[in-house]
C-alpha cells in the first residue's frame, strides 16, 4: 500500500534530525561515520499538526568493515512516532487508551477523532479507505480551536 498524499499546500514545520556525537563511532573499527543518506517522513503531531522530518543516517566509511552495512539512525527519530505510523505518541496513546482501557470499538474511535477535536487523513485511522479514496488531508487551523468545549 502506498502512503497517503497530503494536500499540496500543507504548512509542515521542518525538523531535522541527526545521530547523536557519541553514536556516531563505529562499533566494530571504532572510526567515525559518515552522512550518507536522508530518510524524508512526515508526520501527523497531536500538539504541532503536519510535521516533515528529515533524518541523517550515518555507517562505517570502510567498505570492508561490517559496521558499513549497519546503518546508524538518530535516536530521537523515534521519540516522535512509532516506526512506520504517521502519528505521533501522544495521538497513538490516546487511541491506544480509548480502545483498550474503555474498550471502545474502532469505528467509534474513528469517529471521535472525526467529530471532535482534529482532522487526520483518513487513511491513517483507517488504511483500508485509502484504497478507496484519494481525500486529501486538510489541517485544521489550529489544534486548539478544532478541539471540541
């Protein structure tokens, strides 16, 4: 399944991420890694809205060393969000507590997030609609302001 688009004159705040100094040595030669890569994600934040991450990846400049197929991530990479989601902790945890702790069903999850307090794509809360839809994702002006009283 493909990613979701988003709409293209959504606002995203940028953050950039980047391996930590003392993760940066390579565990097997001990040398200093290399930037080689970036990984684009973006993200839905409960506090912030649309979020672009730009993470640095870095490995072992020696070809022959075992640590140059190992690839070194920025730990605050995931902080953020769970691997593979476009939501943020918070947003997870609060899907997370109605579903088990109050035993809601997901629709009726589906449509608490709908009515009340923030618009997310579709597909996110349900990854079945994207194949049916091609909705773009339109933010809320402010997450304060679409929060229900």
């Amino acid at each position: 399944m493909g990613s979701p688009r988003w709409n293209p004159d959504t606002q995203f705040k940028e953050l950039e991420l980047e391996p930590e100094f003392d993760d940066r040595f390579c565990a097997h030669c001990e040398r200093f890694t290399y930037i080689y890569e970036h990984r684009d994600r973006r993200l839905f934040a409960k506090d912030d809205g649309p979020v672009h991450v730009v993470s640095k990846l870095a490995h072992c400049p020696d070809i022959d060393c075992p640590g140059h197929a190992e690839v070194i991530a920025p730990i605050a990479e995931m902080n953020l969000s769970p691997p593979h989601w476009m939501i943020d902790w918070k947003l997870f945890l609060w899907m997370g507590h109605r579903r088990f702790a109050r035993s809601w069903s997901v629709p009726q999850i589906r449509s608490e997030i709908k009515d009340s307090w923030v618009q997310i794509p579709v597909c996110i809360v349900d990854p079945r609609s994207y194949m049916a839809s091609s909705t773009w994702f339109t933010p809320p002006t402010s997450v304060a302001s679409s929060r229900r009283a």
